[in-house]
C-alpha cells in the first residue's frame, strides 16, 4: 500500500511529489514523537488508474462545497489539475463518480453521483480496515523508528 501524500501538519496540507493532500487518518493508538502512524490505501486498477487519499479528499470537497472550484482552492491545487483529476476518476468506472455541467468551467456546480459517494465510503471503510487490522504492526513499526 503506497500514500498518495504525506501529513505536514495541517489536515490538508500540500504535499511534495505532486500527488493530492490527504486528511489525517486515524492512529489506533500507534504515536511516534506525538505524531500518529498512519495507514494510507492506494488502489491500484487495471489499466493504470489510481484512487487514493487525495482523489477521495477531493471527492468529498466537491460534496462539501458543490463545486469543483472550491474544491480545489480548498485543496490548493489548481482548477486544471482538479479537473484532470475528476476526469481520471470518472473515466476509470463504467459510471461518474462526478457530474458536471458540460463544459464545468468557471465554478459551475459539480455534484457528486450516487456512485461517487459510495466509492468514498468504500474506499473510506477499506482504509479503516486495513488500519484496523494492521495495529500490531503499526506498533512494531513504531518501536524500530528512530526518534
């Protein structure tokens, strides 16, 4: 399981390598130098496409906020790169996780489908999961860092 973006501090903060912010996850517990150990989920689909932490962050500002604009101030990103990333999203299913007006420019209203708010709690449920079930090692983890 690789991150899509590591936490600098705020919940969404910038990330380096180009990926999306993500929120903070949960630590079941697992702290190194008051910061939590966390678990991030990237899937992996055939044929390339990638969801992770900073798509469904994205995806769930876009709910917050009804548009794709302020989805992506709120993320710091450009509206191109919020945009590319929808597209990326809605073209790696057989339905939109996103729908926008046809041309969607200028902080015209996104919604969320029905079939992007159940990928983000299924994503949202295997990552709890997944952390959930990796506590033990977590806690390995955390006795071998280095301070």
């Amino acid at each position: 399981m690789a991150g899509e973006a590591r936490e600098a501090g705020s919940q969404h903060a910038r990330s380096s390598g180009g990926a999306l912010p993500s929120r903070e996850g949960d630590s079941s517990g697992t702290m190194l130098g008051g910061r939590p150990i966390t678990v991030k989920l990237q899937i992996d689909l055939p044929g390339g496409a990638r969801i992770g932490p900073g798509k469904i962050r994205l995806l769930e500002l876009i709910e917050e906020a009804g548009s794709l604009s302020r989805a992506a101030e709120a993320m710091r990103v450009s509206y191109r790169r919020a945009w590319l990333f929808v597209q990326h999203i809605n073209n790696a299913f057989d339905e939109p996780a996103v729908a926008t007006p046809e041309h969607g420019h200028g902080g015209a209203a996104a919604r969320l489908t029905d079939f992007g708010k159940e990928l983000i709690h299924h994503y949202r449920r295997m990552e709890a999961t997944a952390e959930a079930h990796n506590v033990d090692s977590l806690r390995w983890l955390a006795g071998h860092q280095k301070p």
